[in-house]
C-alpha cells in the first residue's frame, strides 16, 4: 500500500490483473458505501495495470504497523 501526496488527491480503488478488472462504484442505495462494481475485461484491465504501477511508482511505502499509525487522521 502506498500514500500519494498531497493528500487532497481523489483516492482511487479498483483490483486489475493483466485479464481482469474490478473497480468498486459509491452505492447506488446510499451515500456511506461502495457496494457495487463493475468488472471490467481484458483490455481495460491492462490499462488499469499500468495506471496502478504509474501511481505506486510515485507514492510514499505504507507497509508496517508503525507506517499505518504514523497516518494522519482526517475527521469530517
């Protein structure tokens, strides 16, 4: 996991392999959740691959225990 700076960056969250993607949409029964999604096929899955590896290329390792609670906390 990593963090991209600054951190008003829109977050992004989706699963891809080079044959498939799943990319979680806000829920279409409230405002709390992602509880739909879309799966995407071969060729979309493949530029989704390659977006991931251009964002975690530019973001900071969040990969120990001491890494998560160093976060910031954000409350709205």
């Amino acid at each position: 996991m990593g963090m991209v700076e600054p951190v008003e960056a829109l977050e992004r969250f989706f699963v891809a392999s080079e044959t498939q993607a799943v990319v979680p949409l806000p829920s279409f029964h409230g405002t709390e959740g992602f509880d739909c999604g879309i799966v995407l096929s071969r060729e979309a899955a493949v530029g989704l691959v390659h977006h991931g590896r251009e964002a975690c290329a530019s973001a900071r390792p969040v990969e120990t225990f001491e890494a998560v609670r160093a976060l910031p906390v954000r409350h709205t």
